[in-house]
C-alpha cells in the first residue's frame, strides 16, 4: 500500500467521521428541543385534568340538584298527606 493510498484512506474516514458527528450534533439538537415539548403536553395535560374535574364539579351539582328537589318533593307530598288526614280530606293521589 503505497503513501497516497493510506492518505486517501485517512481522508475517506475523516470524511465519515465528520459525517456521523453531524448526525449527532442535530440528534442533539432535537433532544434540546425535547423539553419544550414534554412542557407543552404537560400544559395540556393539566388543562385536561382541569377540565375533568370541572365537568365532574357540574355533573356532581346537576344530581345534586335533581336529587334535592325529589326529596324535597317527597317531604311536601307527605306532609300534604299529613294535613290531609288531620283535617280529614280524602287521600290525594
């Protein structure tokens, strides 16, 4: 193998090596960029869980609400009932 042939040989490697430390330095670059963008779903996961439990809280009232005046309506309904036999009405039905 002569001087030249070992010459290009250095320069062909040193051409790879200079190729895959490319490579590696936008690999880099993305894994910068990579905590931007687990913030960003991190955002959006609390907006979502916000979310969650803001449509529980509503859902949690809404029953709440029906559930108040069904009971409240079975306590009128008895204490008609109530009045209705101490004055000595018919039942209502």
């Amino acid at each position: 193998m002569s001087l030249l042939d070992v010459l290009n040989e250095i320069h062909r490697t040193l051409g790879q090596i200079r190729h895959e430390l490319g490579k590696i330095q936008g690999e880099l670059v993305e894994i910068r960029g990579l905590s931007h963008r687990v913030s960003m779903l991190e955002q959006c996961q609390s907006w979502l869980k916000g979310g969650w439990a803001m449509l529980a809280a509503a859902c949690g009232y809404l029953f709440h609400g029906i559930y108040a005046i069904d009971v409240r309506s079975e306590e009128r309904f008895e204490r008609n009932q109530a009045c209705h036999l101490a004055v000595g009405w018919p039942h209502g039905t």
